[in-house]
C-alpha cells in the first residue's frame, strides 16, 4: 500500500480532510531538530486549528503558541496552553473578547500584537477597566507591508507609548516576514537577514533606553530555520505541521512531508482523458491560480475547470479511473484548505479511525 492508501475508504464519504498523526509527528520532531529546544518555538495554530494538534505538541514540550483569531485563541487555551500570543490586532468588539478570554482562562498567559497608538490606547482604557494588565507586543513591519510599524524613531514612540501606560506591559516586538519566498536557499537567507537587521537593531536600541524587551516573535515557515539560529528569537512556524505542495515544490530543503490530504472522487468522465471530482472550492483552497492541488496518484492530471462543488482533470493519456474512484490531494495551500473543512478523518495504519473536529474554523466559540 501506498503510505495514503486506505482501506475502509468506502466509508469516508467525499470530499473528505485527511490527517495522518504519525506524519505529522514526524513533523513536529523536524520542527523541534531546527528549533534545538521547544521553548525556542512558538507555532501557529491556523495551520491545523484543532485541539488533538495541540496536544500532540504539548506532548513534546512545547508550551507557546501562536494564534490569529479569538476562537483559535479559545480553543488553544481551553487546551490548557500556558500562553498564547493572538498575533492580530483586537479592535472593535474582539477588545472585550480578548478581555474576557483572559478572565476566564487565568491559567494562560495571553499575549496580542498593535501597530497603532490610538488603538494601544484603546486597549489601555479598556485593560484598566477590565483591571488587566495585557502583555503586548509592537507589530513590525520588516518587508511585508500588511501590518506593522517599520523599525525607526516611530517605533520607538509607540514602544514607549506601550511602556507607559496603564493596563499594558511591554512584550517585546512581532515580526513576520511572510513575503520572503525565494525557493533558492541561498536567496531567501539574504532576505531574511536583511528583513531581520533592522528588528535587531530595534530591540538593541530599545534595551539600551532602558525599555524591556522580553521577546521577539519572528518569521514564519520558509525563514524559520534562519530565525531558528539565533538563538534568542521565538520561532512562529505554521504550515511545516501538516506541509503543503506549494512549500514542497518551494523549499524542499526544510525537510518536512504532506501529512494532511484531501480525498476526493469522480464523479463523472466526460473524456477518455477527462475527470470530473467532487473537489470544488468549498473543498480545497481556490484563491490561488492553479495548481490548487497535487494528487498522489494521479499527477499527470491537470486542472482545466474548477467551481464551487466540480474540479474537472485531464491527463496526457486516456486514464483507467472510472466513476467512484478515490484521488489522493495535497493542497497546495493547506492552511485555509483545513478552514473549509468541519472535521478531519484520522488515519492510521491505513485505516479511517476517528474524526477530529476542526473546532477553531469557526469565528466564534463561545467567547
């Protein structure tokens, strides 16, 4: 059997979130081989979004983590993590649910992210009104121009800001530097330490103004083996969990594996050489051109029509699938993939034995 194959697949109706937990151990002890320790490492939960995850790295020392969204939050600290940063600014309403997931899980230490001194004061008043006192870190803007400060004499004043008013306690600084891509490993480390250089500064400068600065939270997946170097950087991998085509195709060099698939079926032939399945955009990630997916046993296939429940195929060559027939995915964009799904199917020793609720797919818990 191919290690994807599954036995009982006739009972998995389609389409279908698979997830292989000795594959992704086997991730987790590569994730743990770069970071050297697992106080080194602070993963992201949006990746995967579900508890069983989490507490297979909890079982591997790692206590920090790193989330997006307020139900991810919730359900990280309903899993008894012992803290947690919510790396996404909180305005509007998500103030007070921050707010109240702090009081109703004392026993984690929450963290968030701000770039903007009207909203750090916003989230001052509303701490001392809570009587919190919230740990937060000044989002920096490093290369990706989506959030953040860039490092310089305004960073500088929002920290300050931060150091000084009630209700917060300085955390240090956030850095993703999200658009290094480069597949060749040579080019991506110089962008990382050029995105990185001025962050380093940054913090040596505040420290020297006599602010404290407990942490920095950099990088993602593709620059974590750079950041894992440093020795005194929270690492905030995500994907390397459950892998994706698009990162193998990428980065090779990280070393990690699909541990996480979609299984879909043909559900019609319309050609010799042309399949219809059951794979639409409200089943695998759709806001990248194609390539969306690699199948395992079919990758010849190329894509020529994808909609919201269709994904029609076609090979070089007339094909011997019929109507019926399972397709083994990797997602080349595994994270919102996992999203679109209300739970995975577990697989082990090529059997379907469990589902796992993908609980944090959802915006709201109960907070």
């Amino acid at each position: 059997m191919a290690w994807y194959s599954i036995r009982n697949a006739d009972q998995i109706p389609s389409p279908a979130l698979l997830v292989y937990p000795e594959r992704v151990s086997a991730n987790l002890a590569r994730m743990l081989t770069i970071a050297g320790d697992p106080t080194r490492l602070r993963p992201h939960l949006k990746t995967h979004k579900l508890a069983e995850v989490l507490r297979l790295q909890t079982a591997r020392g790692i206590s920090r983590f790193k989330c997006a969204t307020i139900a991810e939050a919730e359900l990280a600290a309903g899993c008894g993590v012992p803290d947690l940063l919510l790396a996404y600014p909180p305005v509007g309403p998500n103030v007070a649910r921050l707010l109240r997931l702090i009081q109703a899980f004392p026993q984690t230490n929450f963290l968030t992210i701000a770039d903007d001194p009207d909203a750090i004061r916003a989230l001052a008043a509303a701490s001392v009104q809570a009587n919190v006192r919230l740990e937060l870190l000044l989002d920096i803007d490093c290369g990706q121009h989506r959030s953040g400060v860039a490092p310089g004499p305004r960073a500088h004043e929002i920290y300050h800001l931060i150091a000084h008013l009630p209700g917060l306690r300085p955390g240090g600084l956030h850095a993703y530097d999200g658009h290094i891509h480069d597949a060749s490993l040579a080019a991506r480390a110089a962008h990382c330490e050029t995105a990185w250089a001025p962050v380093s500064r940054l913090r040596d400068e505040l420290r020297q103004a006599g602010l404290p600065v407990p942490r920095v939270v950099a990088g993602g997946t593709p620059t974590f083996p750079f950041h894992a170097r440093r020795g005194d950087v929270e690492c905030s991998p995500g994907t390397c969990v459950f892998w994706d085509a698009g990162y193998e195709a990428k980065f090779p060099d990280l070393g990690f594996a699909p541990a996480a698939l979609v299984l879909t079926r043909v559900v019609s032939k319309p050609g010799a050489n042309r399949l219809c399945l059951d794979l639409g955009h409200k089943a695998v990630a759709s806001e990248n051109p194609p390539p969306r997916v690699r199948f395992l046993n079919l990758p010849e296939a190329t894509a020529v029509a994808h909609s919201e429940e269709h994904l029609v195929v076609e090979t070089p060559a007339p094909t011997r699938l019929g109507i019926g027939d399972c397709l083994f995915g990797v997602p080349w964009h595994i994270c919102p993939t996992v999203a679109l799904h209300a739970e995975a199917v577990v697989i082990e020793n090529g059997e379907a034995t469990q589902r796992w609720q993908v609980a944090a797919r959802d915006r709201r818990l109960t907070i």
